[in-house]
C-alpha cells in the first residue's frame, strides 16, 4: 500500500488511556485516534485554563525509565510519537471484559512528523506480531523482566508498562520515540461525544458479537460508546483477524479528521473547553508532554499538518505458520518502513505490497 493509499490498517480497538483531535491549518493533525483530543488542546491556546486543565493529566518519565541506552536522539526537527491503546479493564473499563489485573497495548502506532512538520506517517504494529522484547523492567514492581523470543508485541506493556513498550518498539525500529502518548476506551467515549459524535458510511452490515456494534448498511453519527465499538470490531471485516480491526480504525480517524472541521468549536469557549477536558483526562503522556502548556506549543508546531498530509499503513507483517493467530514481521520490508521514518522519507509502495495487513478489506466495508 503506498501512502497515496492511506486510510486502512489494523489492530485491537481497547484502550485504557489518552489521546487528541485535528483540523486543517487552525485545528491540526497527529493522526491515530488515540491523538485527536490533545490537537484539540493545542489548537485552542487555552491559557486561561493552563492549571484547571493540568490536573487532568497523567505523565511518565520514560526518559529516566529507560536511560541511555537508546536509539540516538536526531535532532533535525522531525518527530516520532508511540501511540497506545491498552485493554485495561479496570475501573470504568470494567464493563468491557474482566480485569485481570494487566492490561496489554491493543492498539499501537509510530505516528512520524516530517522535519517540516508539513506530512505525517503512521505505522500500525499489529498486537499480535511475535517479536524479540527486550529486557525490561516491571513498572509496579521494579523487578528485572528477562528478555523473550517470539513474545506477543502487546505483552511488552503488560509486563513493563509504557516504558517496556517504547523500549521494545525502539529495538524493532531503530527509532528513538521522542514522545509517548496513551488513551482509554472512558476518556475516548467522552471526547467523541463532546464532538458530537463522527459520520461513518457503511457499505455492508456490521454485526459484532464482540464489540456490541450492529449497524445496517448507509450513513451514521456515531457516538462515543458506538465509535468504540467500530474501532473493536474485526469479525464483520475481512478474516476476523486484528488485521481488518487495524483498517477499520485508520478508516475512522480519517472520519474523525473530517469531522473536526465542521464542528464550531473555536466559536464556542464552552464547547472548546469541553472538549479540552474530556482529552486531557483522556491521555497519559510522557513528561516532556505532561503540561497543557507543553501539550500546546507540541501541538502548534503541527499547524501545517491536515488529514491529506497522514499517510498510513501496517507493519508488513505474515501469518506465522505455527499459529494463524499470529503474524511475524517481514524483515526486509520491515527495514524499508523504518528506514523511511529514519530518513524522512515517504514509505516505498513495494514495503507493504506482499504484507498480510493489506489484506483486511475494511474499504470493503466502510467508505
């Protein structure tokens, strides 16, 4: 898929926290659902309600977690953001399966901003890709996590935390990941309904047992509970895999962009600041982001950015022959995809031509 081809990929749509909104010139991009509200924020110039707003947010010092063994910090102007989604159950969340006591990253992307913060890219890592992880250390306990051969992607949140995952997405890529970014399934309900809701056109019927979505073929406003339940859904798409799942969510932060545009939020203080509370309280950040004042002058930097500047596609990946219920990642176009990211340059058409993640079929269902 080349990224004049943008606009399908996959994953696992649960979340346990944070994330921001777009518009073109005035409202911005960051591209993944997860992203939105925090664009939101940046885009208002909320000064007046800096400290309120503060006190929603939750940050982490991955910096001082990770140390410095890491990919080397290229200061040429480019960014590269870890964006996550996590299956936690707890609290709120509870109503969407057991608490287990850990949650896993079901939803992953690299989102890379250009050095002229003109276009973006976004990489999708299916949570079910086996990987080398890394050695990490346990975030509730400080304990050493041992190294592990073919270990789900997801588990590397689950047993280290924000921390282990962009260390291990760091290792995959090459990549320093300048900033961390997390949402939950509550604080994404809230932020969708704040805007009123996104318009999706289905083209079939979308009937999931899993994520509680019965929709019939044509065009919805869908609301926070409902946005949900699309980016969960996978068995009405393609193979039921998380493949299709990760198509279906890029298709719905391309709604979500267009719809950013329309809703009159810099008219209304009321409808701003709204929208300002629901994604603060939505995301945990790293701490270079971990203030409203941060968050803002991140955001103003991505003024140029607008929804036909985000190119997106999937990790290439391949069905593992030992599980169908797992995908390996194609090294060498693996290689291609992260160099391009590294090199701040477009993602070649022939890296994600033969991946197993083109072949989720959400077009099919969803224009």
């Amino acid at each position: 898929m080349s990224e004049q081809s943008r606009g399908t990929g996959r994953i696992r749509g649960t979340g346990s926290r944070r994330r921001k909104p777009t518009r073109r010139h005035r409202t911005k991009v960051v591209a993944a659902w997860t992203v939105a509200g925090v664009v939101v924020v940046g885009g208002a110039g909320l000064g007046y309600a800096y400290m309120a707003l503060d006190g929603n947010l939750s940050s982490i010092d991955i910096d001082a977690k990770l140390g410095a063994d890491r990919p080397d910090d290229v200061d040429d102007g480019s960014q590269d953001i870890l964006v996550l989604g996590s299956d936690s159950r707890s609290g709120d969340n509870g109503k969407y399966g057991q608490d287990e006591g850990a949650a896993r990253s079901d939803t992953a992307m690299v989102v890379h901003v250009d050095k002229g913060h003109k276009s973006a890219r976004v990489v999708s890592i299916p949570r079910d890709t086996l990987i080398e992880r890394p050695a990490c250390e346990s975030d509730t306990t400080g304990d050493p996590v041992p190294a592990e051969h073919r270990a789900m992607f997801n588990t590397a949140y689950e047993v280290g935390g924000p921390a282990c995952a962009v260390k291990t997405v760091e290792s995959m890529s090459g990549i320093r990941m300048d900033h961390y970014l997390e949402v939950d399934f509550t604080g994404f309900k809230k932020l969708i309904d704040e805007l009123g809701g996104v318009e999706i056109t289905t083209k079939t019927a979308i009937n999931d047992s899993k994520s509680h979505l019965d929709l019939e073929p044509g065009t919805h406003t869908l609301n926070g509970e409902e946005s949900l339940g699309l980016v969960r859904t996978r068995k009405s798409v393609g193979d039921g895999s998380d493949l299709g799942r990760i198509q279906l969510q890029q298709a719905f932060i391309k709604a979500l962009m267009e719809q950013t545009k329309s809703v009159g939020v810099f008219s209304s203080p009321k409808k701003l600041f709204g929208l300002a509370d629901a994604a603060t309280k939505a995301i945990t950040t790293d701490s270079g982001l971990g203030s409203v004042k941060k968050l803002s002058g991140f955001a103003n930097g991505l003024k140029g950015l607008g929804a036909d500047n985000v190119h997106m596609v999937t990790l290439p990946v391949e069905y593992d022959p030992a599980d169908p219920n797992r995908v390996l990642p194609q090294e060498k176009a693996g290689r291609q995809v992260w160099a391009a990211l590294k090199n701040d340059r477009p993602i070649p058409a022939s890296a994600t031509e033969k991946s197993a993640g083109d072949k989720g079929d959400a077009d099919k269902v969803v224009e």
